[in-house]
C-alpha cells in the first residue's frame, strides 16, 4: 500500500496512526511522523509504500496490561502509540498517548 493511501485512510478514521500487518512479521505501525518526513524528504506519496518509512516491528502491549505499564513503556521507548495484541497474539487495536492521559489524570483527581 502506498503512503498516500495510507493517509486516506488514516484521514477518514480521524486516527494519527495505523497498525501495518505483514506475513511473517509482527504488526508494524505508520504515524503521522512517518509520512510528515516522506514529505519532507520529497518523495511521492502515490508511489512509496508504507513499508519505506514504518517502524516494521512495533512495540506491542497486551491487553492484560494496565494503564501505567502502557504508559511506562511509551515514555521509556519514546513514542506515542502501542499496537494492542490479544491473548492469541493478534491486533485487537491500538492505544495512544491521547488515550492514557485523561485516564491517568482521572486517577490522580482519585488519588
């Protein structure tokens, strides 16, 4: 799939992120980042696939965990976005910063 493609579809979701599968690789991940620096490199959005510029392994959390190891594990990695696999180890979904913070602070107000 090529970028520009990607970004559609990222555009219609109103998601800054999309989870990427492959076979025989875990799930990688493209960001807004990702194509903000295709742009910025030049490159033809039509004609560049996704596999260019993605992070082929993205870092997974598993749906067991709770919010602060997610948030420990994004803020040590330095990222934004953790692809979410189930028990059975497929993609059930993705979790972002977006999502953590109203969380974390509504557990701080009942702290």
């Amino acid at each position: 799939e090529s970028l520009a493609e990607a970004a559609r579809r990222m555009k219609a979701r109103k998601v800054g992120s999309a989870v990427v599968t492959m076979e025989d690789v875990g799930p990688g991940i493209i960001t807004e980042r990702d194509l903000l620096s295709a742009i910025a490199d030049g490159r033809d959005l039509e004609a560049t696939p996704v596999t260019e510029y993605m992070t082929a392994t993205a870092i997974t959390a598993s749906s067991s965990w709770d919010v602060r190891t997610a948030a420990e594990t994004m803020t040590k990695g330095g990222f934004r976005h953790l692809v979410v696999l189930n028990d059975r180890g497929e993609v059930s979904g993705m979790l972002s910063v977006r999502d953590l913070v109203p969380i974390l602070l509504d557990q701080i107000r009942h702290d």
